[in-house]
C-alpha cells in the first residue's frame, strides 16, 4: 500500500481559530510521516478540491504552521458553497474522486458547519461507490453553536468571550455618560437562527439591572409593545437601557426586524441591520438618546480575545480527525463531549456524519429567562467554561504576529479543467 | 493654612483608560496627605460640583482604586457639559466656587479635552476674582487626539491599537471568504472632524495591496467616482477591498456622507452612520457583495486591548497633575511631550490652559498620502509608539475583574440647590 495523502478544506463563515484546526491537521500528520503522506489544502475550501487547486503544505515551515493558532480568517482560503444532492449532481463528487484519486488522496478532512457535514458524507459514499475509499472526517466548526451532537462548536466560545467582554465594556461607557447623553446602547450581534452568540452577552449580569437589561434572541418572537416597556422600565430605573440584539430576532410571523424596508434618498431598499430598526423604534417610541454598534466580522475574526478553551478544542478536533483516521475511521465527525460543568471536564469523541449532516441545534428554552429576554443559570453554567481562558496571540511592536504562508500550489495531474 | 481637599471631574466621552487617569490622581493625592486632604470626585462629571454631589473617594479601598486602571467608562460618571462663557453665565461658576468654598476645595483637576480646558480656566479665573483661588489643572484626555501642544491625548492609543488589530483580523477573514462571498468591507470608526482613529488602521499596511485598501479621512473631501474607482481596483487586484471610514467623512461641500437622507418604511428619517451609505454605493454602483461593521462604543471603551504605553501615559498625567498642583502650579494642562521617536521617549510638561482650550488639532496633510487615502510613513513613525505593549486586564473566569466602587456622596452643606 502506498502512503495516501491528505486533503483539508475549510468550509462557511471563518473563526478566529479555525485555523487552529488546521494546525491541528498539519502538525499531527507530520508527526505520522508512515501514515499519512502529504497534506494538501484546498485553496478556497472545496473549490480547491474541485478545481484540482491543492496548497502543498508540506513546503511550510514548522513555524508558520504553528503560528496558525494565532491567526484568525481562514489561512488557505473558505468558501460559501454547497455541493448539491448525490442525484442532481453527480457530476461535482466524481470530479472529487477524480481529483483525490490523481493526487493520490486517501483522507478527507472537511472543516466545516452542518452542511460541510452533509458533503463529507457524500464523499465518502461516492467513494466507496466508484471503489475509492476515502477516510472522511468531519471537523466541526461554526461560531453559532448550532451543531449537533457535540456539545459546542469551535469558534463559539471566542465569539461568545468577545461578546461578552465587548458588552460590558461598552455597557460602562454608556452607564457613565447616561445622565447628559446616550441612555440607550444597542449591540448588534451574528445568529441568523440560533441565538448562541446573543446569549453569552448575559454571562455578564449577576445581579438584578446588570446589563445587558434586554438580549433579543431569534427563539423568542419580537412584540414591540413588551420590548418598549422594557427599555422605558430600565431607563427610568438604572438610568440606561443595554440590549444585546440577534440578527436574526424576528416578529412572530417570522419576518426579520432587519428586513424593515428602509430605503436610501434615492428609494434603493437599504439592507440594513437590527440595530438601526430598534434604535429608531426607541428614538420614535419614547425619544431616548442611542448608539449602536454592529460587531459583524469584527466578532468572529477576534482572535485578540479568543477564549483557551475554545483555541484548545479548535487544535484538539484538527488533531484528532488526523489519529482517527489513522486508526481507520471513516464517516464520523470528530466532537466535544462534556464530561462535567464543575470542574469542567471534556473529552473528544465521535459522530457519524450521516446524524450530523443538516441538523440544527437551537438554544433550548430553558436556556431563556420566561420574559424572553435574559439567560438563565443553566445557560450559564453551559457557557461560562467555554470562554475561560485567555490565548493572546503575540504581538511585535503593538501589532499581533500572524503565520503568512506561501500558499504554493501542486502541480495539476488532470488534463480537464472544471468549471463550478 | 488648613488642608484643601481637591475636586477631580471626568467629562466628555469617556475611554479605555480615563480611569486610570483618576487612579493616578487619587494614589498620588493617597501618597501626600500632608498636602492634600480628600479627593472628592463629581458625580456625573462637572454636574456634581455644581448639584453638590460629591463622591468621597477617601471611603474606596487602595484595591478597587487600583482596579481603575483595568476598568474602561467613567468611574465616577461623565458629563456632556459645557459651562457658558463667563459673560454669559456668571451664575454657573459662582456656583462652582461656592461648592469649592464650602467643602474647602483647593484643587481643581478636570480631566477631558478642548472644552474642559476652557471651563478649567475660566474657574481658575473666577477663582481669582472671588478671592478662593483653585490650583486648576488639566488632564488631557480624548480618543479623538486632538488636543493642541501635548504630542498624544491619553485614550487615543488605545482605541488606535483596537482599530488597528480589528482590521487586520476583520481584513484576514474577508480575504478567505472573497472568492465565493463578501468582496467589500467597510468599518465605521469614531471622529468626527480629525481623521486620527481612521489613520490608525493603515499601521497594519506594510506592503501594496495591504488592507485597509482605503480610509476615508474627515481632512479629505469624498469624491464618488473617484471612491468607486479605487474600489474596483481593489477588487481586482487583490480579490477584495477593506474600507475604513471616518464617521466625519463628508463631500467638498462640507456635507457628512452618514447624513444621507436614509428613510424607514414609515417615512422617518434614519439618523444613519456612514458605513452603511458607503455599502449602498458600492452595491449600487459595483454589484459587490458587502459587510459592514460600526464600531461604536466598543472601539473607546475596549479596555481588553489597550496599550501600554496609554495606560501608562493616561496614569502619569493623573500623577503629574497633583505632583503639579502640589508644587503650586495652576492654570496649567498636562502635557505628553515627545523627546524622539526611536527610541520612543517622552516626558510630562505642560501648558498654559488659555493656549490649549478651543483649539483643535487636525492629521497634519503629510500624515495622509497624496491620493488621500492611506497614511505616510511619517504617520506610522509617529503613531505606531502610541500602540505599543499590551496592558490586559485581570482576567477571573474568563471575564475581566473590573473596578467596582461605592460612590458615596458626601454631605451637602449648600442650603440652595443648583438646578442646571
């Protein structure tokens, strides 16, 4: 048997520790060298793969790998594509097999969210069915949360660090310019479905009127009557109103409050957030001084504030998707099975891809105080051990030090090209 | 002569590091109780001497006053305040006086920017004339830099190092997720009439073709073919483009671009920001996919990355101002003076409060480069010291430890209340 080489590819939205996982990958199949051959990256995810775009990442240094802990996006390039079913379309998983079998690739490691799942099953279907077994192993990632089966998602508890810390420091501010100015300060936060990452703002109250005084989650229906209440009762009590705002918050009927038809002077319909929407409904409604901040990339690329934990089990999924498949597993996700709360205690496990694959998991409602708008004790004693720990990157004259890779692409082995 | 207690105010939008401007006031007055007797401290900035609310900070323990230097936001509550000219309002500075007179106040320190130097030396004067003089020193503080004579206003160093690292991170994910999703990305950053905070994102830029490919500076009037051009080119060459935008960004005409005309469904106007009519533009003239970010309040209170060399600026003008006060001097504002830029050495000098008050300080043209939309190698060599070194803070938990004070109002001996 000839030694098989590996393929990697990052999938979706990046993290601010995705790139730990690739690390992970790299590091751990150097230390296989009987085992596992080289290890190519897909440049720009799966597209990489399909467009016979392979980054050799044999020829970096020990280094520059290592210093991929450190360096959020993702260092080979992601990509927002999703392979479509087995029936209608055959033609995109053979010329991944294709592709694999001309550069003699034997292991399919795929860093990625509840789609990235569902193509890592595929593959490994396809290939069993064109008689080219692949070893694919599903590496989560995904700051929402919403994976299922393990019990977090690397990415999340830096999201969540920085949210939190973010939350409270601007909480301050405002807290101390409300008697003069600004009584009311929205964060606009990602979760599009689940409100994973608008929930770890709560991990910072402890006491009644702590902020954030209102967290808006895409679980729980939007009444705008309620929410103003509750904005007015915080101001006339602690003097400011915090809220902690999903994108995805949504009226009952599920329209999203983003989608508030607000149109330029031109009249071009302007995509807008949910801060803008609610400030101008508290503006209108009761005539309160806002700011807001949209954290946008700003909140998954934070590898500034990323959380130990969450960087340890980044490395730890990466680095174990390489031993299992080592060991002959196939078709499973790799994930983080939680042992206990106090003292946190977790382990690595595993899932077949096929329960993993397009399956998404919400906060549950006990997770929710009843009025809808704050986190409850469980959900912190869930939360709190996923941002412990602070991992600093390096910094070199104030600025952080970030792995630059040469990114060198293989030599192409196909005679066609494929056109995506 | 009888010990004079001293007066300390913040004012004006607080920072990362305002506090521990107040720490150095209040550890160096703790360290000279034969000079100076109690600190107290105006609730709500200049609000609480003229309300008579004033925060004995005897009553704080040395740990939580030490815990300042770690907590961003106004201890002791900020005040968007500005006192009338002497012509006009008598009343109000009377007032002052007549608050100093009754709990025996000798020292005035105010700790804001252009403004609050102006009120600091106009209570200097009254003083003066009413017979009670007050030792008024100022403390420089503003995110925006842009105090006259000091070389950095304490507070700008940190949201510089914060805008500087976001970028780069916030540029590392967009340039992973180009080839398939978001192409343009643009972060709103704080300034409304200097380009400081902008400037500072292109410290990160060493080599053409870095990000931020363009910043929208207030100094420099926008031009809509030009911005879309480089927009393209952008794209182009390098498959994505960063943007980071000045909220001050306006036409030649002087017209705030964030002053856009945008409406809701119901027809209200929407008080924008500036990222989102850049997108729009972009969109409409590109058809390229965009994200954006505000930074808002996160970017001055983000107290988790400040830097080291603000923190220890921001406490050594506190220190210096009642070392100062102490030797006699008055009327004077705390300065930063630069000695040379590499090394970078400074030291604390000062200036007479009538030369720093209502007197802005712009970028200087040869900080930006000649097609507008970057920074000079001058700008870097002036601007990079100021971000240097990492000051955490204390980290329990995961989340940060930070100051939490009692604030406990001295007893009132005025029988008239002041109604502002």
């Amino acid at each position: 048997m000839t030694l098989k080489n590996a393929f990697y590819a990052q999938s979706g939205g990046v993290t601010a520790v995705i790139n730990a996982s690739a690390a992970g990958v790299i590091e751990t199949a150097r230390k296989y060298p009987k085992k596992i051959g080289k290890v190519f990256a897909g440049k720009n995810g799966i597209l990489g793969a399909l467009e016979e775009n392979l980054i050799d990442t044999s020829l970096e240094t020990d280094k520059q790998i290592s210093l991929l802990k450190y360096t959020p996006g993702g260092a080979f390039g992601s990509a927002r594509y999703k392979l479509k079913g087995l029936k209608e379309n055959q033609r995109e998983y053979k010329r991944l097999i294709e592709v694999f079998k001309a550069h003699n690739i034997g292991y399919f490691f795929y860093n990625g969210g509840g789609d990235s799942m569902d193509t890592a099953h595929k593959v490994s279907e396809i290939g069993e069915a064109m008689d080219f077994p692949i070893a694919s192993i599903g590496i989560p990632k995904t700051v929402d949360n919403d994976l299922p089966i393990t019990d977090t998602c690397p990415g999340f508890g830096s999201v969540a660090k920085y949210i939190s810390v973010s939350t409270h420091e601007a909480s301050l501010d405002v807290l101390s310019m409300a008697e003069t100015s600004t009584k009311v300060f929205i964060l606009e936060v990602m979760g599009r479905h689940a409100g994973w990452i608008a929930a770890a703002s709560g991990l910072i109250a402890n006491q009644r009127n702590d902020p954030p005084h209102i967290i808006l989650f895409p679980e729980i229906p939007f009444e705008k009557k309620n929410f103003i209440k509750q904005v007015e009762r915080s101001v006339k009590n602690n003097g400011y109103c915090v809220i902690v705002a999903s994108e995805g918050a949504r009226y009952k009927n599920g329209k999203f409050l983003a989608d508030a038809g607000t149109k330029d002077s031109f009249g071009h319909k302007q995509l807008g957030g949910v801060a803008p929407v609610i400030a101008n409904m508290v503006k209108q409604s009761l005539g309160y001084k806002y700011h807001y901040a949209i954290a946008d990339y700003l909140q998954r690329s934070a590898r500034h504030l990323a959380s130990q934990t969450d960087l340890k089990q980044a490395y730890s999924v990466g680095e174990s998707a390489v031993k299992m498949a080592i060991k002959g597993e196939k078709s499973k996700m790799v994930t983080i099975d939680r042992l206990s709360d106090k003292p946190y205690k977790w382990q690595i496990g595993s899932a077949p891809l096929a329960k993993v694959a397009n399956n998404e998991k919400m906060m549950p409602r006990k997770f929710i105080t009843r009025n809808g708008y704050g986190i409850t004790s469980a959900c912190k004693t869930y939360m709190l051990p996923l941002i412990k720990g602070e991992a600093y990157p390096i910094y070199k004259n104030g600025l952080p030090t970030f792995s630059k890779l040469k990114n060198k692409l293989v030599e192409k082995r196909l005679k066609t090209k494929f056109m995506v």
